[in-house]
C-alpha cells in the first residue's frame, strides 16, 4: 500500500503511488519555464550568444539545438530523454518546446516527467543588417568604370552578377555617369566581386587603402579599402582599328575590325575575311585600341543588291574564320540620300541574314574623318567605304511582342534619360540576336504579354518559351486568403 494514500501498488523504492511521488517532488524544478529568442528580420537569423547568427528553419533541428542550449545549465540535474516541438502559428511570435526528463530521486526511485518550454521571439536588428541600413558605414568600395558613351557591358554585368547573386554581400550599389559603385563591409567581400570581375570582362584593376584609426597598444588597425576596375572600353557593334603588330599576330587579318561580342574577352570579326579573332584583357592593355564610332553615328542603309562569296581564299598565317556568318558582298545606299544615285559598295559578314530591300546600319567610313592614330597611317585602300552592323527590324514592333523581362539591382540612381532607356532597349535586342550572350543571362517570362502567333513575323529574332524562367511570386496570404482551406 502506498504509505502516503494508502492505494495500492507494485513495490517500488519509494513505497508511494505515481500521484503522491510527484507531489511530494518536482524534478523540473529549477529549469526555466519560458524565455527569449532573438530574431533578425532583414536576413531571418536567430542569435546564438554572445554574438553568432545562425540561419534556422522553423522546427528544425538547428533550431531545436539553439533553445535547448539556453536552458543548457538548467538541465545538467536531469536526465534529457526526449525533446520536441509544440506547433504554433508561423507568426505568433511563440516557440513551444516540448520536453520529457528523468531523475532519480527518493531511496532510488526513477520519476519522469513531461513539461512545455514556451520561448518568445522578439525582434532584433543583427549587425550585417544595420551596416546595410546604415548605408554610409562600409570598409571596402569597388569603383567599376567604362570609359564609354554606352553602357551595354554594364548591362549584361548587371544581369552577370544577378545570377551568381554576388550582390548579397553589398551595403550599397550607387550608379553614376560612367560606372559603379559597390559598397561592402569588408575587405574579403570586396576582393570577391573583383575577382568575378576580372574573370567575366576584361579588365584591370589596382587597389589602394587609407588609415581611419589604430590602436597602439592592441597593435589594431582600421583601413578602408578601395578597389578600381577599368573595363575595356570597346562595346558590342563597335568599329575598332587594330594596330599593325597587333593585327600580324592575331593572323594577318585586316585592322578595321567589328567586334560582336565582349564576354571575358573581345572577339572580333574581320567582314572582309570572316576571320575572328579573341583579345583578352591583358592583350589589350599591352596594345591598346580605340573605337571608331560612337552608336549614335550608326547611319541606316538598304541592301540593293547582295551576292555571297561561297569561297574565299585564305591568306598566308590566316587565323580561324567564323561558321555562323556567311561572307557577302553588297551595293548599298543610304536611306537619307534615296533621292541620288550613289551607291557604296562593301563587304559584310552578314549574308546569312540580308536580302535586296532590308534595311542595315552600319557605319559611313568614306565621307568621315577618322581621328584614330592606326587608321590615319593606313593605305586607303585597305579603308573599307561601309561598314556593316545590324540588321535593322522595327523597334516599336519589337518592343510590344516582347514576352520576356529583365531583373534589375537596386541601386542608387542618377537622374535617368530618354539614352539611357534607347541604350537598354539595344541590349534587350542584343540577348535576342546572339544566343550566346543569353545563356550566361537568367529570363524571365511576362506573364502579362500574350504570346502572338508567328503567321505576321518579320523575321525579327526572338527567344522561345524554352529559354525563359518562370518568375517566383510570393502571396502575402499563405493560406489562399480568408477562409481558404490551408495550401
């Protein structure tokens, strides 16, 4: 018989029933009830003292460690058999911890007991996240500038530097007239993004850094850093002289050159040969060339008559020639001089897409005065009359079936411009001429665009559902709204 009540009961140490025995003693006794967890809600992590955050999913073993490390002291008197969550709303702010322990207590007697740890979140800002609201506090800055009136590589580098989200880290990104700025808290960081840099555009860079303060007797110094990259300043559709050492060696090919891309490094092509050509950063610095035009020189021309050259003779030491252009020769005329007679004639690398009547732009090089230090030394002869670029499709057309879009970065900006905006719609145009380019490019699909039919096309490019990435939408609702059944 139970001596306290007198129920009886199987012999136990004790000699007293369940209900008496945790009358008499309460193991849990000593170990907190409830307490706090702290929570940042600019990056969701919790803060594990004295000053480590950690990212935690709710009910995650993580999690469950990090409150249980809490009350860690407390429970060093019992034995921890089991621990759990209690569910709760997502955003009641209340964490329920469920645990069973075990104790030894009167004349040998195990008594185990089940008891609710109740933890409050409450809101705090960690540090990395009041740097990042703080905007002016940073220790590294990386100045990325193109001495160019076009802005097409920092195009693509935005869209580079989205998909590699490499923007995680920065405090700050600020746009001004010819370049970026990226602001970072930390060295480490900084030297990252100027890594990726160096290895995505060609590119130099050179780093300098300032004393702010120091302490003499911790031997403890504070620097800001400073990290500068000069991106080439040669741009897609660019028309470019080489200089005569330089041309020799990239394989006899001619010095007026077309580049028609820029990804870690500039390739060329040669519309006379078809001969391409691949310029690296440390190349170019070590023979330096100029573009001859700026886009807004770019005139229009229609294609009168078109033959292609099927064979070509390859000069001595040629290097290789591009497959996915076809060498042509044309009788062209500018549309602002339809009411003459005069016509150019010209090589061009693209024959695979011209016919008699298309329009083209291209480049005026016999009625303009080239102020180029290669060029001016060059025979005559070897100056081509027109240089062609593009073809040219109807812009307003292009725009308004456009079915796809761009994430940007949030940045700093400076007042925007009518060129600005023409300068994105030509990049826009680039991804979707040169198949290339987009794959390093993350695209999205427009939902809010209908897809048209392909019976009115005008033989402008265009990029297929295939290539395009379903853009996430979170709901604020969870549930599908109210009185919805639970997602």
């Amino acid at each position: 018989l139970c001596c306290q009540c007198g129920v009886p009961i199987p012999p136990n140490p004790a000699n007293m029933c369940v209900g008496c025995l945790r009358a008499q003693v309460d193991i849990t006794e000593g170990i907190p009830k409830q307490g706090t967890v702290h929570f940042c809600k600019q990056c969701e992590r919790y803060l594990q003292p004295p000053g480590t955050w950690i990212q935690c999913a709710l009910e995650s073993r993580e999690l469950l460690a990090l409150c249980l490390k809490k009350i860690k002291a407390s429970l060093s008197k019992v034995r921890l058999i089991d621990a759990g969550f209690i569910w709760t709303e997502p955003h009641s702010k209340r964490l329920k911890l469920k645990l069973t322990v075990q104790k030894e207590v009167i004349n040998g007697a195990v008594l185990q007991q089940v008891f609710v740890v109740e933890y409050v979140v409450q809101s705090q800002m960690c540090e990395d996240c009041h740097r990042i609201e703080a905007k002016d506090f940073w220790k590294a800055v990386v100045q990325v500038r193109q001495k160019t009136v076009h802005k097409k590589t920092f195009y693509y580098l935005e869209q580079l530097i989205l998909k590699h989200r490499l923007h995680q880290n920065t405090l700050r990104i600020k746009e001004i007239h010819d370049g970026l700025d990226f602001y970072y808290s930390s060295k480490q960081h900084a030297q990252k993004m100027v890594d990726f840099l160096q290895c995505t555009v060609p590119s130099r860079s050179k780093s300098s850094q300032r004393l702010i303060s120091h302490d003499i007797h911790s031997n403890v110094y504070n620097y800001k850093s400073t990290f500068s990259v000069e991106i080439v300043p040669i741009c897609k559709d660019n028309v470019v002289c080489l200089s005569p050492k330089l041309a020799q060696s990239l394989g006899n090919m001619s010095q007026i050159c077309v580049c028609i891309r820029v990804t870690s490094t500039i390739h060329l092509i040669d519309p006379r040969t078809l001969q391409i050509a691949e310029i690296d950063g440390n190349t170019y610095w070590r023979h330096p060339f100029h573009s001859l035009f700026h886009p807004k020189q770019l005139e229009e021309f229609i294609i009168m008559d078109i033959s292609r050259v099927h064979e070509k003779k390859k000069g001595a030491g040629a290097g290789a020639r591009s497959n996915k252009h076809t060498l042509a020769e044309a009788w062209v005329r500018k549309t602002s001089e339809l009411d003459t007679d005069h016509q150019y004639f010209c090589c061009t690398h693209l024959g695979h897409i011209l016919n008699p009547g298309d329009l083209v732009l291209g480049f005026d090089l016999a009625n303009c005065n080239l102020n180029d230090e290669f060029a001016n030394k060059m025979n005559p002869q070897h100056i081509p009359d027109v240089v062609l670029i593009k073809k040219s499709y109807d812009r307003s057309r292009r725009q308004r079936r456009r079915n796809w879009k761009l994430k940007e970065l949030e940045r700093d900006r400076e007042a925007t411009d009518t060129d600005d905006e023409r300068q994105y719609q030509d990049f826009l145009e680039d991804l979707e001429e040169d198949e290339t380019i987009r794959k390093n490019v993350n695209i999205y699909r427009n939902a809010d665009i209908p897809v048209e039919s392909d019976t009115d096309d005008d033989g402008a490019p265009r990029i297929s559902l295939a290539e395009m990435l379903e853009d996430l939408h979170i709901s604020q609702d969870a549930t599908g709204g109210e009185g919805a059944e639970m997602l």
